[in-house]
C-alpha cells in the first residue's frame, strides 16, 4: 500500500510552484548570495593576481559599502511600504482573491530581493574589509563586485518605480488575473481530465464506494500519480468527483472507489490537498470568478465603474475564445492514469461563473447590457456548438434581466437589437408584457 503522502513528481510541481510565489524565497536566495559573493572575492587573494591588477585604496571601498548599506535599507522599507500600498489598493478596487498575484509580481519581488541582497552585501563586505579580510586582489574584486551592485540596483530600481505605479490598479489587476486564467484554462484543455480517463458526473453517482475527505475546505490540488498507485495496491478503480475548486465536507465524497470491497480510504484521500482557500493554478473556474467579482464590484453603487466591467467582458471573450481554439498536437496530454477517472469541466458552469454576476449587477447598465449581448454574439460565431448553446442560453437570459432592470424604452430596444441574434423569444415575451 503506498504511503498517504507520495513524493510524487506532480507533487513536486505544485510544491515548487507554490514556493516561487512565496515573499521571502527571493530575498533569501540573494541574500545567500551576496554573503556567497563576499567569499568569492577572498579566494581571489590566492589566484596571485595582485601584481597585475589595479590597487584599490581601502577607504574608497570602506565608503561605497557604507553608502550602500545606509541606502538599501531605507529603499527596501520603502520597497515594502509601496508594495503593501498597492495590496490595498488591489484588495478595495478590485477583488481580495486577486492578492496572490499581485503578491507574485516578477518585478516586484525581484526588486525587493535586490534591494535586501545589496543591504546583505554591504554589511557583510564592511565588515570583512575593516577587518582587513582581503588583500590588494580581494579588495579590488570587493569593488568590482560593488560597483557591478550598484548597477543592478539602479537598473532593478528604475524598473520597479514603473512598475509600482501601475501595480495594484484595477487594469493592472485584471491583466494578472486574466494571465491566470488564461494559462489554468489552457492547461486544462490540453489536458481535460488531467491524462485520466474521462467519465460523466451521472455515471460517477451510480457507482462505487464514496471516500469522504479528512477534513473541510476547497480541494486545491488531486495527485493522480497517488490514486493510480493506489487503484493499483488494491486492483480498483477510482472516479473522482472533486476537482480542484471544490468545497468538500465531511459528507461530501471526494472520490468513489469501484472493483474491490476492502481498501484504506487514506491511500485514496491522501492525493488531495485540501486547504481553506482555492488558488488559481489548477482551478480555471476560480480565475473567471475572480474577473467577474472585479466587474461586479466596478458595477455596486459605490464604485459606479461600468468601464472596468466592460474590460471584464472583453477579457472573458478572449479566454473563451482560447478555450475552442484548435489545440497543440505536442502539447495534448496523453491517457496516462488508465485506473483513474476523471470529470470534464461543462461550458455551461465556466458561462455561470463567468456572467452571471455581470448580467445580474450590470442589467440596468444600457452601455454593460449592450457590450455583453455583444460578447455572447462574438462567442455565438465561433464552431463550437456547446459554446454557441451556452452563449445563446446566457444572452436570453441577460436580455430577460435588462427588460426588468431599465424603464427607458429607448435602451430596452437597444439592449434588443445587440441580442436579436439569439432572443427573439424573449423579444416577444416583452412584447406581450409591454415593454
């Protein structure tokens, strides 16, 4: 029976995935390597280069390493002071869900490391030259290395102060949000159920032994490598029925085991990782909510934004577009968990998350209302018949919305007009109620 905790590869890609994101991961890199950098410089003392390089006076490397360690502290707690800003500024202009990749910033998290490193670095050389650690090549190399500092600093600086003035704004955000999105939702259609079997959610209810989770909150993560060494151990057969982004409870099955009587439901549940919140990497359906609760709090009463809702839809149509463009032959995940089965994600849950708080919060919004019939009409064109369905389905319903909401003849016809391609029934139901 394998352990309830496989080091499995696929576990090793979340684990180190989850890591880069993580704050204090950068920092601590270039902090190891600037105390590394000092070292290096020593050894330069024993190559017998002091005869041919320049001699450098002490006192001129004693003040660059002062200068910079007065400096880079005080710039790394600005660095620390911007950044939280601009967390909240993400969390009250756009969505709190939106934090963890605001938090991730390539930019930002490289500028902060390269401040902390260079303060590290300076320290740890003063200390070493006022101890008259190196020789005439040493300190030639501690300055080398200082200058060679100094520019990453002025080029890691000069970056981030553009970048800071954009980080945290609701445009800024969307982008990074739909970035999320964009990379899940590709992920999953070139692998749609994750290289296992595929199986419809009525067959997974009519069969097989529930296995309920050890505890409550959203599945973050389901590590099939586990459940096929496992299906094996017991000469089984597992239907999952938590995908990522799933609430479970303690009566809620995570998976259902059919083909054997007498197994170790911990062999089987071990695969999930399960935590109180969803995060986006293997969750697509989480990174459209999040794009929609940034469009639904620019629709509330306090904010009044309906341009960043419009940004919203516009981003949507992009993503659903991706989802039916013709796939990468070399990028198709191959069947490789033959004991494992798997659910598809519905188009129709993507078009829920993805529309109905809009079409809800946005329906007294002429400009909103007009812009997504327009969104539903572009998706309608597309070949795929379950997105045309789905995208027909949401424009009546939206159109449903609109003729409740406005009072203004002159906009329930246009909101109309931008459905005709799909809501002539409701067109006449409106008819016949008045409108």
């Amino acid at each position: 029976m394998p352990p309830l905790r496989r080091l499995t590869t696929d576990r090793l890609r979340v684990f180190f995935s989850r890591l880069k994101d993580r704050l204090w991961v950068r920092p601590l890199l270039l902090c190891v390597l600037a105390v590394g950098g000092t070292f290096i410089a020593r050894l330069v003392d024993g190559t017998g280069l002091a005869d041919v390089l320049p001699r450098i006076q002490q006192d001129s490397v004693e003040s660059l390493l002062t200068i910079m360690a007065s400096s880079m502290l005080v710039i790394a707690t600005f660095s620390v002071g911007a950044m939280v800003a601009a967390y909240a500024s993400a969390s009250v202009g756009a969505t709190p869900r939106s934090i963890p990749l605001v938090i991730s910033d390539d930019v930002t998290q490289n500028a902060l490391s390269a401040f902390i490193g260079a303060f590290i670095f300076s320290i740890v050389s003063l200390v070493a030259v006022q101890n008259h650690i190196f020789g005439s090549a040493g300190l030639f190399a501690i300055y080398v290395l200082t200058l060679l500092v100094f520019a990453i600093v002025i080029l890691t600086f000069v970056r981030w102060v553009d970048r800071i003035a954009r980080l945290g704004r609701v445009v800024n955000t969307i982008e990074k949000v739909e970035e999320a999105a964009t990379g899940a939702l590709d992920r999953r259609r070139h692998a749609p159920t994750l290289g296992a079997l595929a199986i419809s959610a009525s067959q997974i209810r009519e069969t097989g032994i529930p296995v309920f989770p050890p505890k409550v909150g959203y599945v973050q993560h389901v590590d099939l490598e586990t459940l096929q060494s496992a299906a094996e151990a017991a000469d089984c057969r597992v239907m999952v029925t938590a995908l990522p982004g799933t609430f479970v409870s303690a009566r809620r099955p995570i998976l259902r085991v059919a083909g054997c009587d007498a197994f170790e439901p911990e062999a089987f549940s071990g695969a999930f990782t399960i935590c109180p919140n969803r995060v986006f990497e293997d969750d697509p359906r989480f990174a459209l909510l999040a794009l929609s609760e940034i469009a639904d709090k620019a629709l509330s009463p306090g904010m009044n934004d309906p341009g960043t809702a419009i940004n919203v839809i516009g981003a949507m149509v992009r993503l659903f577009t991706l989802w039916v463009s013709p796939l990468e032959p070399d990028r198709v995940m191959e069947i490789t968990y033959d004991r494992v089965s798997v659910p598809t994600l519905e188009i129709d849950d993507l078009f829920d998350d993805a529309f109905t708080a809009i079409a809800r919060d946005g329906a007294g919004f002429v400009e909103v209302s007009i812009r997504l019939q327009k969104a539903f009409r572009a998706l309608a064109e597309t070949d795929d018949q379950v997105l045309i369905e789905a995208a027909k389905r949401h424009s009546r319903m939206a159109l449903a919305r609109s003729e409740r909401a406005m009072s203004f003849p002159a906009d329930i016809d246009a909101v109309r007009r931008a459905a005709s391609f799909s809501a002539l029934g409701a067109q006449d139901e409106g008819a016949a109620r008045g409108l």
